[in-house]
C-alpha cells in the first residue's frame, strides 16, 4: 500500500500532537467495532461452553402435587375380576349368559359367566376386597385409590398398549414419560429424565413405550433388562479407560461446541441434536448408572422388603431412580420372556396366580418403602394393564379381552388414599359408573405434575400435538 504523505490516517502517531475533533472520532470509532467483537466472542464462548440441557429443570404450569411416576405396567390385560374387583353374583350366575356380557366384541361368552377361582377379603380401614393372590399388596389399600371403570378403544394387545402408554393406537406419537421430560426436564444431569425396565422381554412394541417420537432426542427413554443387570458391566462400551474424566468432559465439550456449531449450520437438523444429546447423556450416565443399578448398597433390611424376584428388583432400581430425580420410571412386568404376560386367555387360574406372586411382594415394597422415606407424597405409582379380562369363560379356565371396563390403581403423589372411584356392573364386564377413558387417565396424571393438558402441545407437520389430543378431563375427585 502506497501511504498519501497529507491522509492524517497515514501518518505516524505522535501522542503530543493535536487532534481535530474529526481525526478522533475517526480512530475511536474503529475501536468501537472492536469492542463490540470482542464482546461477542466472549459470549458466543461463553454460550458454547454452558449449552443449556434440554433436560433442565423446567417450572411448572402450577403448583405440583407430584415430582415423578413410577408406572408398574402388566402388559397382556389382568384380570379385573380376580385381582381387584371383586364380583361375588359370578358364583350364582356361574353359566349363564346374561345380555349385559353377551356382547359381540368378547368372542367367547358361550361357556357364561365363569365366577373367581380366588378369594376375596376386605382389608384395611377403608375395607377395599381384594384377591388373596395380592396379599402383600392388599396391605397397602389404604394408601391406594382404585379406578375400576377404566376403559379404551379396541381389545387387541399392540394397540391397546400403544393407547395406555402414547395415547394413541399407533407407535407414532411421544410417550407418557417423554412428555413428561419435555414438560418438565429432569432433576438429575447425570441420568436419563425417563427410564424403562422389564424383567425380561420388552412389552410389544418395544421402545415406542418409552420413545420421543417427534420431540427432541433428549426426551427419549432409556432401556434396561433387569435380568442382564450387572453394575460393574452396565455401560462398559461407554467408558474410556485411557482418560480421566476431566479429560473425557474437555473432550466432550470441545465436540459438542463444534457439534453446535454444525447445527447451526444445518438450521437445527433433529437428527444432529438428538445425536448430541445423546453423546452428553452417554458420558454423564457411564458414572452415575452403575451407582443406581447396584442393589447391593441397599441393606439388607430393605433388600428383605422387596424379596428376590426380578421385577422386585426393579421396584428397588425404580425407588433409587425417583430419589436422584429421575422424572419417570415404567417397569412392564415379564416372566419367563413372554412380552405380555398378562395374557392368560386359556390359562387364566394358573398362571394369574403365578404372575401376581412375582410382582406383589416388591410392588407393597416399594410403597412402604417410599412412604417411610418421605417420597410418596411427591410419587405417583400406577398399576395397570392395557385392558381387562372378560368375567365370561374362554373355554374352561380362561378369559377373553375386555376393553369396556376394567381396573387402574394410583398411589401417593396427590391421590385419595384409601379411595375407590368408579365400578363396573355387577359382573365387571363393562364400566357403570364413572367411565374413565385412557385419555382422563392422561389428563390426570399430566395434573397431578403439574401441568395442563390442554397448554403441554408441541407443534409438528403443521399442527400442535399433546398428549391427550383432543380428549381428555381431569378426574378431579381421586385428587387429594
């Protein structure tokens, strides 16, 4: 550059020399601009090194009366009729074939009503008759409020299931806990908001039931085989023995910050957000997993409580998940690898009775257990299938589906304790009294933590989406 000997921008800088008002306007003004980068910059790094979680804690549409749910799911249908609700007029009816059952849809009605196998008591203060393949349960009725005229759309396992867990009958929609983590985050960096676990095999339709569908990546559900646990083994793959775990968070914050960048780039592409959520998820779990998963810390005392089966294994994992602030976790209850095992259509004395002795011991375990922690009050615990079971005969020992009436209980986190809401008619085939469609269901559960159903929407292909729909009413009289 050919400096201009009279440009008084060109000229060497003498301090002692005057300046017109013109000439430091002039060179303050370059400095302005740079000023302005400097600062810029300083918060574009300061952004790119504290991106906040989309599962932060979020407020809010009101006041809560529950932080987290637990979901004990029995996929397959229990039978409302030999579990909870009790219907003494099966055993003199027992055969017959009155027009109140003889309905098209339950496809077996021709052998009649098939009274209980089971024996009923009442227990508690409140008096609740429950089966005698409960007895451990039936202990806890007083802290239970009971829906017993809980229905859905169709009697058929995939989407029957589908509708109790996305409000929808296809997989193509968010799950229950995956709105919940989007409406409310999580109160734990280092776990996932919403965990599923079975004893075995994945409930039909697998990861749907915990899936984000549509929202963001970070409100998907993580999956754990209870039968696989091993602490010391859970999420090797993650690990990096070669680093510290200082090292592996500069290293992790470098990739995310270049990761952001790229997004930026693409206008928020879903596939690279939900692929960065996952790496920070990943690093933060590979320490906090093993911790939660060993039941081994617990005393021996409380490992008692919840006796040895598998899925009282995971009621404990699910009491240590709630306490470090997990949002949501859904246990679906499998033996021997049958995805539904509920489903007792030609066997229904046996193996109800071998499924409820499975599950009863950690499912009263783990409401005792919360209660004297302090955690039930802010706790929902909910007990359920995808529908009941008809009170008609399915050959000689069975039942067949029934979706017009069957049995959901709640407990803790803001329910009427010792309380039983709605019925069914006289033989438990249909609900009479109160009917509650999965939908109020949703609604109410979404209430109880706190949040309108109607205001909890994501807008996606064009339209805002939610939970319930466009159904759904607040079942205000179970709320405490």
């Amino acid at each position: 550059m050919i400096l201009q000997k009279n440009d008084p921008m060109n000229a060497p800088l003498d301090i002692h020399a005057s300046l017109t008002r013109r000439e430091a306007l002039h060179r303050l003004g370059a400095g302005f601009g740079g000023i302005g980068l400097a600062q810029m910059l300083g918060e574009a790094d300061t952004a790119s090194t504290a991106i906040r979680s989309p599962l932060a804690p979020k407020a809010p549409h009101f006041a809560p009366k529950a932080k987290h749910v637990i979901q004990l799911f029995m996929p397959g249908g229990p039978s409302q009729v030999d579990t909870f609700d009790y219907k003494p007029l099966l055993a003199r009816h027992a055969g017959e074939r009155p027009d109140i059952v003889n309905r098209k849809t339950l496809r077996n009605t021709k052998n009649g009503l098939l009274p209980s196998p089971f024996e009923f008591k009442q227990h508690g203060r409140c008096g609740k008759w429950v089966s005698d393949i409960f007895p451990h349960t039936a202990e806890c009725v007083d802290d239970i409020c009971f829906i017993h005229s809980m229905h859905t759309d169709i009697p058929e396992h995939a989407g029957a299931m589908m509708m109790f867990n996305l409000g929808h009958l296809q997989p193509s929609r968010p799950s229950l806990g995956s709105w919940l983590c989007y409406g409310l985050g999580s109160e734990n960096e280092e776990l996932p908001g919403l965990v599923a676990m079975s004893p075995r095999a994945k409930p039909r339709g697998k990861a749907a039931h915990w899936g984000n569908s549509f929202l963001p990546g970070a409100y998907s559900g993580v999956y754990a085989n209870i039968a696989e646990m091993k602490p010391d083994q859970i999420l090797n793959h993650l690990k990096n023995p070669h680093l510290s775990r200082n090292a592996q968070r500069r290293q992790a914050d470098l990739l995310s910050r270049l990761n952001h960048l790229d997004l930026e780039r693409q206008i928020q592409d879903q596939q690279l957000d939900s692929s960065i959520q996952a790496m920070e998820m990943a690093f933060q779990m590979q320490f906090a997993v093993p911790d939660v998963f060993d039941t081994a810390k617990e005393s021996s005392a409380t490992r008692e409580l919840y006796g040895d089966s598998e899925f009282a294994k995971g009621c404990l994992i699910a009491r240590r998940l709630v306490e470090r602030g997990v949002r949501m976790v859904q246990i679906s209850h499998s033996i021997d690898g049958y995805d539904i095992a509920w489903d007792t259509g030609h066997g229904n004395i046996h193996h109800h009775r071998e499924l409820a002795n499975k599950c009863d011991q950690g499912i009263a375990a783990l409401i005792q257990d919360l209660k004297l922690r302090g955690l039930l009050d802010e706790t929902l615990v909910i007990w359920g299938g995808e529908f009941g079971r008809a009170p008609t005969s399915e050959g000689t020992k069975g039942r067949d589906h029934d979706h017009y009436g069957f049995t959901v209980w709640m407990a803790g986190g803001g329910v009427k304790p010792g309380f039983t809401y709605g019925a069914t008619d006289e033989f438990g085939c249909s609900a009479a009294e109160n009917p509650v469609h999965v939908h109020d269901l949703h609604a109410t559960i979404l209430h109880l933590m706190g949040l309108d159903h109607e205001k909890l929407t994501y807008r996606y292909s064009g339209r805002d989406y939610r939970l319930t729909d466009v159904h759904g009413e607040v079942l205000h009289d179970i709320i405490a």
